[in-house]
C-alpha cells in the first residue's frame, strides 16, 4: 500500500481547520444543532445564545426579536449581558430558522 503525503497533509488540514472553526461550540453553521456554550457567532457572523435546557438555541435579534439580526465577528459580540440594554431577544417572524430549537 501506498500512503500518499500530499492527501494526508491536506486531510490533517482539513480537520484542524474544522476544529479551529467550531471551537467550543462558540461558532454554529446555519442548521440547528444543539449548543454547547451559552452564546456565540455563527461562521456568517450573526448572534446566537441558548434558550432551552437542552441545547436549544435562537438567533438574536434588536427590537426584542423582530427587529435586524445581531452581527458579530467574535463570540464576545453575542455576550447576552447587554441584550436587555440593547433589547436584543430570540429572533421571532417568519423565517425558517427563528425560535428556539435545535
């Protein structure tokens, strides 16, 4: 069997940078799988924070939910502490992915 070093190092790559990328659960692609940390930004820069015992997790939104998406370029973007002051809440409307769910 030949082991091919190129595929290998681009495979070794790959899974550092998956890694690097979900880091303590503080970064969620666009589905909804549970969460693992209280808040964070998505890889498309927009807010999350959980809303649920189990995981469960909305999309933060201004104007107490039905306003504009909260943006973020780091997971301490999203800290929920200033939602009230900001009135930031779990998204609500009729886009497919507000509410709380996972």
């Amino acid at each position: 069997m030949k082991l091919n070093l190129g595929l290998l190092a681009i495979a070794l790559q790959a899974t550092a940078a998956v890694s690097a990328a979900t880091g303590g659960g503080s970064i969620l692609a666009r589905g909804k799988e549970c969460a693992r940390q209280p808040y964070g930004c998505s890889k498309d820069g927009y807010c999350w924070k959980t809303c649920g015992q189990g995981g469960e997790w909305c999309w933060s939104a201004y104007e107490n939910g039905t306003g504009s998406w909260k943006t973020c370029g780091t997971a301490e973007d999203c800290n929920p502490a200033s939602d009230e002051a900001d009135k930031v809440a779990c998204a609500t409307g009729g886009c497919d992915t507000c509410g709380c769910s996972c």
